[in-house]
C-alpha cells in the first residue's frame, strides 16, 4: 500500500490557489482541465517535496474544483492538513497579513491552526522543534474552531 494524495474541494479555486501557493508557499505541479467532467484538478506540493513530486507524480494535494456551484459541508470532520514549516511566526505573520484569520495561534512557538477559504483545518508545526515564545503570538486568543 502507498499514499497517493489528500483531496479536498474547493469552491474559488483563484482564492484557493491565493491561499495554498501564494500564502502558504505550496507549488503547483500538474493542473487538469476536464470539459467533459465540467471541473479543474490542481496538483500541489510542499517546497521540500517539490522535485519529488514532479520525478514520482506524487503530489501531496490535489484540489477539485467543479465548476457547476455545489454545497461542501464537512470541514472539522474531515479532519485537518498538517505543514512542517521553516518559521511558525513569520508564515503565522504572513497569513494574517494576507487575511487569514489565526485560529489557534503558536502561544507556544510550536503549533498553530488556520483554516482555508473552504474551512479546511490547517495545522502548521515548527520545524526541528519550539521556537521561543513570543508576542503579539503568547498573548492571542483562539479564535473561532480549528
């Protein structure tokens, strides 16, 4: 057995690929229009795992965006992606400067939750670790579920 993929719909795929690409800092890899089928497949990956994914084809995510409106419901249930990042407070800072709200903040420099325009949970951890705690982080309030 192999993991393939995660999948999760999107209803903007321009505000999803906003959110994953440009603010979180994952890259498109392979994108698949179908008329026929009437939706869009994107195929992402994390920076760490770029090369191997184009080499393998083995995205971590794929993002379905049907293009005929339809109502998701889920969120919490599904679950929650999870991110190894570089700097918890500088991707947290650049995430709430793009709009997104912080829903569980990384008060102790190691873990925090955002959710994705679609209410996909997104947990973000610390790579190699904790880093200090630090403000404005220590002193903000969960906000919302996550």
């Amino acid at each position: 057995m192999e993991y393939v993929h995660t999948m999760v719909r999107v209803k903007n795929l321009e505000a999803s690929m906003k959110f994953y690409c440009d603010l979180l800092g994952l890259h498109e890899v392979h994108r698949q229009d179908s008329e026929k089928g009437r939706f869009t497949l994107v195929f992402l990956a994390a920076p760490d795992q770029l090369e191997e994914a184009k080499e393998t084809k083995k995205p971590t995510i794929e993002l379905t965006y049907n293009w005929d409106p339809e109502e998701y419901t889920g969120g919490r249930n599904f679950g929650h992606l999870a991110f190894r990042v570089d700097d918890i407070y500088e991707l947290c800072q650049k995430l709430q400067d793009g709009g997104v709200v912080i829903n569980r903040p990384p008060r102790c420099g190691h873990m925090a939750f955002v959710r994705s325009p679609d209410g996909i949970s997104i947990e973000l951890i610390q790579k190699n670790g904790s880093l200090a705690p630090q403000e404005p982080w220590v002193s903000m309030e969960n906000t919302g579920s996550w």
